[in-house]
C-alpha cells in the first residue's frame, strides 16, 4: 500500500518536473481580450519548454482555436489555418522547439487580441539560471515525498 502511494507520489513529481499545463488567460480563459495586449501580457513572463501544454478554454461556437503562421498571426488573416480547433476546451501539447501562433477566427476577435504567440524553448536545453531554479523546485518536492515516505515506513 505504502509503496502504490509512493510510486504515485513520485510520479506527480516527475511529471511536474518535465511538462507544465498552462491555461490560456488564467481565470480570463480565451476570449476577445477588454485589452488587446491582454495574451501578450499572459504570455511575456512565463517560459515555455518542449512537452508543456496550452489549454484553451471558451465557449463552444463562440470562439475557437486556429493554429497558424506568423504572417497570418500578424495580419489577422483568419481563414489562413494550420490547424482548427472548434469544440473547448482545446489541448495543445507544445511538441516542437518552436514559435507557435494561435488566433481565433470569429470576426474581429483576432483584431481585437485575440491571439497568442509562444516561443517553445528544447526542455533538454535549459541550462539557463531561470531553467535551473524551475527543475530544482520539483526536485525539492520529491525529496519532500520520499523523507514522509521513509518516516511513514520506520
Ligand atoms: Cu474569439
């Protein structure tokens, strides 16, 4: 029993080690912004890697997701898409080490900032002062869950 509680213990902590979830907006969720800089605001101080994901949250038939270039993403040229996503809430796994631009394609959403742009940074690349203080925390928290396991145990 105790080592099926410690497996899943560890495992949530190798998971937060190597992906992170990001809903899109926080409480806001992917709407045509009151402030057209609102999604480059969310997105300036976060850091993105490699395995992350982006969850759009909407309402279904008022909003949606399109995955496009960053011509389209700078133009606004909504019926220019990657990838369409229709239905929320929409789960975007950041695969590749790249830019990615997102936009919504009702009317003048876009326009008004309804759009995103996020550099994916290689996960196995961040050697950087930031990318090190953000793989020491979970690290912390696994030695957390192994100390209460070995107290639980003896
Ligand atoms: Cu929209």
């Amino acid at each position: 029993m105790e080592a099926t509680i410690f497996a899943v213990l560890v495992a949530a902590a190798m998971q937060s080690t190597y992906a992170t979830t990001y809903i899109v907006g926080d409480s806001i969720g992917w709407i045509r912004p009151a402030d057209s800089e609102f999604y480059y605001d969310w997105a300036y101080n976060k850091t993105f890697f490699v395995h992350d994901v982006l969850l759009f949250k909407f309402i279904t038939g008022e909003d949606d997701v399109a995955e496009v270039t960053e011509t389209v993403y700078d133009t606004c040229t909504t019926n220019d898409r990657i990838h369409h996503y229709e239905k929320s809430p929409v789960s975007i796994t950041l695969k590749d080490p790249k830019d990615y631009y997102f936009l919504c394609t009702f009317s003048d959403h876009c326009a008004g900032g309804q759009k995103l742009h996020v550099q994916v940074l290689n996960s196995t690349a961040n050697t950087d002062i930031l990318g090190s203080v953000s793989t020491l925390v979970p690290t912390l928290y696994l030695v957390l869950f192994i100390s209460i396991f070995l107290l639980l145990l003896f």
